[in-house]
C-alpha cells in the first residue's frame, strides 16, 4: 500500500467515523460512551 492510498483511507475512515457521530444517534452515543470509560479508566 503506497502512502497516498493510506492517507486517502485514513482519511476516508475519519470522515465515515465523523459522519456516523453526526448523523446517527444511536451509534454516536455508543462510541462517546466507549470513549468516555476508556479515557476515565486511563486517567492518572
């Protein structure tokens, strides 16, 4: 894989992933939670 086509999947995933947050809220609200609790459980 050359580094152009994965700075455009990359980019392409980052976008599916933003528009999923927006759009859909069911899902949106299950990713901020997965979110929340990692980042809770990794605090110092």
């Amino acid at each position: 894989m050359t580094l152009r086509n994965y700075l455009i999947l990359c980019a392409a995933g980052s976008l599916l992933t933003v528009l999923t947050l927006l759009l859909v809220p069911g899902i949106g609200e299950s990713i901020e939670g997965f979110l929340i609790a990692f980042l809770s459980s990794n605090a110092n």
